[in-house]
C-alpha cells in the first residue's frame, strides 16, 4: 500500500506465532481483528477515554504494519502476528467485551498520523507495568483518563503535540503496492515515480546509488542505472528492470532507511505519494491519459475481434466505456467500464503482445513502441520517429527537421516540442503514445494521402 494514502483494508491475515514458525494464518475482517486485540490487551472496565486511546494506537499499530507491507515485502504471506514480541496480541476465536465491541465499530475506520506525514503512525505501546516502552503505557492511560484527560489528549501525552486523528478514512481491498507487472526502461506512470523517489531517498543512505535528476514517473537512462546500482548492493540480478523481488526489497530498504515502521519515523509527505498521472480513468473524463487509453484500445479492437474499437477522442464517452467493459469481459475482469490498475496492467500486456509481434515494416505506420522516448534515448523506435518528422517540415516548416541517426538528441526533442505546439499536445518534447500517434497519422496523411494507422484495418484478428 506504501505507494499511496492510507485507507483501511477490509480484511487483515494474520501469523499466529512468531513470523518464522510454522503456526497457520488466519483471515479475518478489520475491525474484528481490533476487536480481539483490544479484548485481549486491555480490560472493559477502564475509563472509556483510556479505551478509545488504546483502540485508536492499536487500530494505528496495524495500520502501520499493513501500509509499509511490513512482513510481505519480506516474503511473508500475512500482514501481522498474533505475538507481542512483534506485535499485538490476538487469540484466535475469542470473544469480544461488548463495550469495547461497540467503541470499535465506531472507530475501527480512525487511526493517528504525525502532523506533515500521511503514514499511520506506529504508536508503540506496551502495558506499563510488566514491560515499559518509549511509546504509550496501557495502564498509564487509565491514570491520564481519570485526571479527565480525552483520548486526543491522552495520545499527545505519549505521543507529541504533532499529531492528528484521520478520520473516517475509507474502507477498501487491499491492493500490492507492486503494480503486477515489471517495470523498466521506457516504463511510465505514477509506480515508477514512486520508484524513483524510493531510490533517491535510499541513496542518502547508500551514496553508491545514483541519483535520479527528475522524478516524473518516466524510467530513463538515469532510473535504470540507479535500478542496477540498487541491485548490485543488495545482492540481486543487475539487469535493471524491477520486477517483485527488486521491488519490494526497494520499499524494504526505503521503509528501513526512512523508519516508517517505528515511533521516530522520518515521515512520508503528502508530495511524495501524490499521483502525477490519473490513477483510474472512468465516464466523464477528459485527458491525455484518455487518449493513450483509447489509444491502445483501438489497438487491440483492431486485433481481437470481442474488444470493441473506439476513437482516439481524449474524451471518455460511453463509447469508451463500452470499449472498455468489452476489454474486461474478454481478459476476465470485472466489467466496471472503468480503468483502475488491474485493467491497466492487462491493457499494457494485451498492448505489448500485439506490438512485439506487428513489425514496422508490415504496417504503412509503425505501432507505438509501448515505451516513452525522450532526450538520450537511442534505437529503431527513434529512427522512425525521425523519419515521420523529417517528412513532416516539409510541410510545417516551424517544425525542425532532424536526421535519422537514431539518437534523441536536443535537435529532435525541439522537433517533437515543435510538433506537440502545432497539434495541441502538452509540449514537453517527449513522445509518448498520444505524441507517437499524432505524429503517425500527419504522417500518413502527408505520405499517402490519407490516415492509415496501424489499428485502422490491419489485416487480420485475434478470435480466441
């Protein structure tokens, strides 16, 4: 969950026994797993102020273990164990005191946050008189509690004047914060940013790591050699792509050198898991993000014969949305007609197959290569894209002609700059899929006369 905000998960999987042993995992619901903590650490006749402070460190407590992927991104197969040695005590099948059964119910969905940080804060704690601890003492807020201290109050006494109480937050299934597919050079979107603020952070610690200039979410030269660096201090394949074990060994280290997962925790700021790209894509919309989405329908509708073609618009319409839920239906997806992360994943592998297997030279214009090109970028993929611009000045002579050597120098991001001026397109000078597919279709028209893509008749279909 560590690549966005905190929200609470609507079950929870917990070891019963230290993370090591072989003890069995148990899955129960939220606020039932609260509910047995709180029964099983704290007594039903405190003061309720004292147990609304326990329950939001404990709810907080779990929050924090879930968000950091604590035990996941160490190959564990459960969030949290059942233990205090590690964490909170939870006996399987208790039953739950109906005061703080119902407390829970009401707070199950509140948890405490450091004031400039979105992470739930880990609220140690322990019970104050068998075991003391730099965080909360259990028994210490029955004595706060009666001197009619609030719950607030009595987390500040532990805790520090900066904190807050989230509330409210919303309820959702828990989602890998690894995005299901590899990610590497040419990759784009709001994982890879993440990616590359995980790095540069990591690098304070491990100066051997490059730094990566510009975090936007596009993995260039700059994030590759970091990616590589990365794994060849930690011990693993130096081939630069982050596939799940280089992932989550990256938000290990990041969740470590930061200490998100403890009391003096560095912190992560809201600008730091803030999306630059739209995260789902649904009926209304109108983006670039649209565009490359509708982009790579057309693609596929072109080559599978249930997904339904649709028009390169940039406004998502109901047309889209058919598009879209014909998408699902054939890939085995909830039909939601909305894009979130697991239809965009499949999207770009549906995509990709077609793209590998579809060579340039059988198409009048060439597919989108499924990764972005921008400045020092080299390979075929640049070459044609030359090659369309040169053509291109011909007849727009404020767009620089560039050689074909195959190499994205300063001349040819000017050129495609150029270019998205003239067209409309956000000109950052890097050439995505909405770039790449204005590009090919002034082509077409200027070379033959008219727009022939490659997701316009293509010639045959996928039926399967």
């Amino acid at each position: 969950m560590l690549t966005g905000t905190p929200y609470i998960p609507e079950t929870i999987t917990v070891h019963l026994g230290t993370p090591d042993s072989n003890a069995p995992n148990v899955t129960v619901d939220f606020p039932s797993y609260i509910k047995n903590v709180a029964s099983s650490e704290i007594y039903p006749t405190w003061p309720e102020s004292a147990l609304r402070a326990n329950i939001y460190a404990i709810t907080s407590f779990a929050l924090n273990r879930i968000y950091t992927e604590w035990y996941r991104s160490r190959g564990y197969d459960f969030d949290i164990t059942a233990t205090t040695q590690y964490d909170q005590k939870f006996i399987n099948g208790r039953e739950y005191f109906q005061n703080i059964s119902y407390l829970v119910d009401e707070l199950f969905n509140d948890y405490v946050q450091r004031q400039g940080s979105v992470e739930p804060l880990f609220t140690a704690f322990c019970n104050g008189t068998t075991s003391t601890c730099d965080g909360l003492s259990q028994w210490g807020t029955v004595e706060l509690a009666n001197r009619g201290l609030t719950p607030y109050e009595i987390l500040q006494y532990y805790y520090g004047k900066d904190i807050n109480i989230v509330k409210n937050a919303p309820v959702k299934s828990v989602m890998p914060s690894y995005p299901g597919i590899e990610l590497k050079f040419g990759s784009a979107g709001n994982d890879v940013r993440s990616l590359q603020i995980y790095l540069n952070r990591i690098s304070a610690n491990y100066p051997a790591i490059p730094k990566i200039p510009a975090a936007d979410g596009i993995f260039d030269a700059a994030t590759e050699a970091a990616v590589r660096e990365f794994q060849r201090v930690f011990g693993l394949a130096e081939n630069g792509i982050v596939d799940q074990s280089t992932w989550y060994r990256i938000t290990y280290i990041y969740t470590s050198v930061k200490r998100i997962a403890e009391l003096n925790s560095e912190g992560v700021r809201l600008e730091e898991v803030s999306p630059t790209f739209t995260e789902d894509l649904k009926i209304g919309m109108q983006s670039d993000e649209v565009s490359m989405l509708q982009y790579y329908l057309a693609v596929i509708g072109a080559y599978y014969e249930a997904v339904q073609p649709v028009d390169v618009t940039g406004y998502f319409g109901e047309q889209t949305e058919k598009s879209v839920k014909s998408f699902q239906r054939v890939f085995g997806l909830p039909q939601t007609g909305e894009v979130d992360r697991a239809t965009r994943n499949d999207l770009y592998r549906a995509y990709q197959g077609i793209a590998e297997a579809v060579k340039p030279e059988y198409t009048a214009v060439a597919l989108y290569p499924g990764t972005v090109l921008r400045e020092g970028d080299s390979g075929s993929s640049v070459r044609i894209i030359q090659e369309y611009l040169t053509l291109i000045h011909q007849t727009y002579q404020n767009i620089p002609p560039v050689n074909n050597t195959g190499y994205f120098g300063p001349l040819t991001r000017q050129s495609v700059t150029e270019f998205q001026r003239q067209f409309g397109i956000n000109p950052t000078g890097i050439v995505g899929a909405v770039t790449w597919d204005r590009i090919a279709g002034v082509y077409s028209d200027l070379k033959y006369g008219f727009d022939k893509r490659p997701y316009q008749n293509p010639g045959y279909t996928i039926t399967g």
